[in-house]
C-alpha cells in the first residue's frame, strides 16, 4: 500500500477513527524513542539537585 492510499483510507476514516489512529500512531512512535546519554544525565542532575534541596516551585 502506498503513502498516498494510506492517506486517502485515513481521510475515509471516522473522526473516531482517526484519533484512535492518532493515539496508536504515536504510543508506536514513542515506544521507538531512545533516551540520550545526555538527556539521562540532566535525569540524574535534576533528581539529585531535587534531593539536595535546590529546587524552586514555581506558582501559576
């Protein structure tokens, strides 16, 4: 099936349709994703700056 039959049976779709898709779509395309190093030690920093108090709370 090609792209664009793809996107022309989405558009047949109902509007239910297309956001159970829509939810499907990217719970897939999450799964894929990868933590960087990078972004696992900011984790890291964060969780030990929160530990050691030097946090501030920021009010809406």
């Amino acid at each position: 099936m090609s792209a664009v039959e793809i996107q022309e049976a989405v558009r047949r779709l109902s509007r239910a349709e297309q956001e159970t898709l829509r939810d499907w779509l990217e719970n897939l395309l999450e799964d894929r994703l990868e933590l960087k190093e990078g972004f696992k030690a900011e984790i890291e920093a964060g969780k030990k700056d929160i530990a050691e108090g030097r946090y501030r709370i920021r009010r809406p």
